[in-house]
C-alpha cells in the first residue's frame, strides 16, 4: 500500500526470458504507474516453478536503462531474479512484485510447476504484494493489446490496497475472439491433471529420449466458480493463492501421530 507520495517501485520478473514479448509489453503497461524495475531469466525458464540455483553462480547484467526503467538479465530462474534483485538491485523495497505477461496460461494445478507464479510466490514469501500474468496464448507473437486495461486496473488495485498476508494473485488472460473479454472474475483453482506426459522418440545414437508434453483433464468443466470455466467462457480469472500450504482441516485426523 502506498502511503507516500514517491512513485511507486515495480519489480517484474518472468519465466520466458527478458526478451520476451509478453515481459516487454508488461512494461509498457505499467510504466505510468511506477518506476519500474526488472530482473528476468537471460532466456526461458519455463516450469521452473519456485526453483533456485545453489550448486553454481549466478550473474546478471544491465541491458537497458531509461528514464524510470532499468532492465537486467539474470542467469537463474525466476525465483533467484526476485531474490537477486530485492539485496543488489532494489534501491528501497518494491511496492509489488509482478511476473509475466505468461505466454500461455497457468490455470489449476499448472500453478505449482509455474516459473511466472515462481517469482510471485518469492516476493509473497518476501512480504510483498505479488501478482503473476498468463495469456491463453502461447505464440511468441501473442496479442496482448486487449489485456492491459485488466492487468493495469489489478496492479492499480494491489498498490492501493495491498493483499492479505501470505496471499498472492494468480490472474489469467482468456485468448478473446470477436466478441472481446466478458469481465473478471475472482475464482478457485480447477481441479485436474495432466497425462500422456512424455514422447518418447529414438536417439540418433541409440538411447531413447523424452520430450516433456501432456493432455490437460479438467475435472469438473461445469463448475462455474473455477479459473477454467472463467477461461473458457471468456473471463480474467483472479485466484488468489496462499503460500502457506498447510492442509489445517486434515491436522486433527493426524493427532495420534504424536502418541508415536
């Protein structure tokens, strides 16, 4: 929450790289509403989730700086970008932390394998107000034009009021047709799974290798109060997404473990 009257501190980050077109569109967006500044993968880290590196160094460098904007590319994953950035690049604490735009959505149980929510998780887990982007289109030439109305208004919102402790925004962007986007709504996760996750194909060699894929199953397509229907029937879902992951209601069933 703003309770001053500096400019705000935006740090963005993603999981497709700082060249990316959703990224870079990211800035355009919310470039009047704040300084902002970025520490993105040096290339794709897609499903890297909330990873870190700690078996080899990291390093970053500043590839661009403009009045109000500074851009640097870091060699980890999105979580180490949010890390890095908070101790060597932040000149005073963020007043959110906002990763995409996703090229692709990270709707359901897609969340915890999620590089762009990777980076929200880090700076909820920071005490930040955080927010990850995804657009239903994976194409590196996505449209998204239509989008920032919607994701100007919820940064706008998060910096007015901030969020819950320990609660982070998982917001996804529908691929709209002629008819435009119908609204947002503020929705659960979808239960599903994915299957047939692997191709499997001959190496030149003569070592078989597999190609990471998979057949998304929604399992409750009816339910209107989850992010897929929202999805699928041309909304923004905004699921909120508790870091602390506890299952508290399971707690009192486990009592007799302590009698161990």
């Amino acid at each position: 929450m703003i309770m001053n009257n500096m400019r705000p501190l935006i740090l963005l980050s993603n999981d497709d790289g700082v060249r990316a077109k959703g990224l870079n569109e990211l800035i355009d967006m919310l470039s009047p509403l704040g300084d902002i500044l970025v520490m993105a993968p040096d290339s794709a880290r897609s499903g890297a989730a909330c990873s870190i590196t700690s078996v080899i160094p990291l390093y970053y460098d500043i590839v661009e700086k403009r009045p109000g904007v500074r851009i640097c590319a870091c060699s980890g994953t999105p979580s180490d970008c949010v890390k890095l950035a908070l101790e060597k690049e932040a000149v005073r604490r963020p007043d959110v932390v906002v990763s995409g735009i996703n090229h692709g959505d990270n709707a359901s149980v897609s969340v915890h394998y999620s590089g762009t929510m990777g980076a929200a998780f880090e700076g909820c887990m920071k005490g930040i107000p955080s927010v990850g982007f995804s657009l239903c289109d994976s194409a590196a030439d996505a449209d998204f034009s239509f989008a920032a109305p919607f994701v100007r208004a919820i940064v706008k919102r998060v910096l007015k009021t901030g969020l819950p402790a320990g609660v982070c925004l998982n917001v996804n962007i529908p691929k709209v047709k002629e008819d435009g986007c119908k609204g947002v709504r503020v929705c659960r996760m979808a239960r599903g799974t994915w299957s047939s996750e692997w191709t499997e194909a001959g190496h030149p060699r003569g070592k078989e290798y597999f190609w990471l894929t998979g057949d998304f199953t929604n399992m409750e397509p009816e339910c209107e109060d989850t992010d897929m229907w929202a999805l699928a029937h041309g909304f923004v879902s905004v699921t909120p997404v508790a870091i602390d992951m506890t299952a508290y209601p399971a707690m009192s069933g486990l009592k007799d473990l302590e009698l161990l």
